[in-house]
C-alpha cells in the first residue's frame, strides 16, 4: 500500500515484567501513526492492526483477572 511502511507497521510490542512481578504490555496504535500519510488503504489497514492489538491485550488482561 505504501512503500517502507513495513517499517511502521505491524507495530512494535512492549512486554516488561515490574520488580513485584506484575506484567506490562503495551503498543503504539497504528492508526495514530499512520495519520501522516494519505491513503485511505493503509488507514484500514492500520485499523485492522489496532482491533487486533487490541483484541489480543484485552485478552490478556482478562486472563491476568482470572488468574
């Protein structure tokens, strides 16, 4: 859709683990990253990543709350 943009998307992912052992995950959201850039495509497609993104850290939270 864009050329390079692979540099940017799929986003990069922070998994760390605080001193008392709780577990942080978090991720830039595409969308915000694309907005510099003018193609509706890769707009979509950025705001298929973010559900994605989005869909996997809410799992994990409901996971961490059922443990």
């Amino acid at each position: 859709m864009e050329d390079k943009v692979g540099l940017m998307l799929p986003c990069n992912v922070i998994v760390q683990e605080s001193g008392s052992g709780d577990v942080e995950v978090a991720a830039i959201d595409p969308v915000a990253s694309m907005q510099a850039i003018d193609n509706p495509a890769l707009m979509r497609a950025a705001q298929t990543v973010r559900d994605k993104l989005s869909r996997v850290i809410g799992q994990l939270a409901q996971d961490a709350a059922a443990a």
